[in-house]
C-alpha cells in the first residue's frame, strides 16, 4: 500500500485523498490500488468542503477556554499552564482564562 494512492487524471500527481487528486486539475482521479475512477464534480467539492467545515467547526468546539495569548485549550488546567504564554506575554505567564462567551474563568490576579 502507498502513502499516496491517489493520482490526478490530469498530471499525474499523487495525492492521499481521492478529493485533492479529483480537484488538482478538475479532471478526476484513479485510486492505484483498486484502478477506480472518479470524475470531479463540484457539487462533489462542495460537499466534501461542507464537510470539512463541520469538522472544523466540531473540533474547535472543544477548545473553548483561552489563555491570555490567544492560544486554546480543551480545559482550564491547561490555558493556566500554556507555555506559550512565556513568550506572548508580556508577563511571562498566563494571566488570566476566558471561556468561549469570552468570561474570565481563572485569574491569576
């Protein structure tokens, strides 16, 4: 098995998911293993976006606390002991945690 199954019916670039091959040069893409074939379409892309945005979105929902540089986490435990705060900040450390309703929910003040 590949680490790049899927090639572009246009150039001929490898690709690991058969959506980047497809869209490469809007042609299609052939899985070299099984020698399917996909046609792109762009309803298809949309889709495929639509999808990956509900991914995203899903994801990012779990990291709703933030620490006083930006960064996010999944708990306050880990905002409070961000270490990137020790080169954002000004401080040093982090300050201070904000749930996703951006409400400071640790201070270290």
């Amino acid at each position: 098995m590949t680490a790049h199954p899927f090639e572009c019916n246009g150039c001929g670039s490898h690709f690991t998911t058969l959506r980047y091959a497809a869209r490469c040069c809007k042609v299609g893409a052939r899985h070299l293993e099984t020698g399917d074939e996909q046609a792109y379409s762009e309803e298809q892309e949309q889709a495929w976006a639509r999808e990956a945005e509900a991914e995203r979105a899903a994801i990012e929902a779990l990291y709703q606390y933030e620490c006083s540089c930006g960064e996010h986490y999944q708990t306050v435990a880990a905002a409070v002991s961000c270490r990137k705060c020790r080169t954002y900040t000004d401080e040093g450390w982090c300050m201070e945690v904000r749930d996703g309703a951006g409400d400071v929910v640790w201070s270290r003040v």
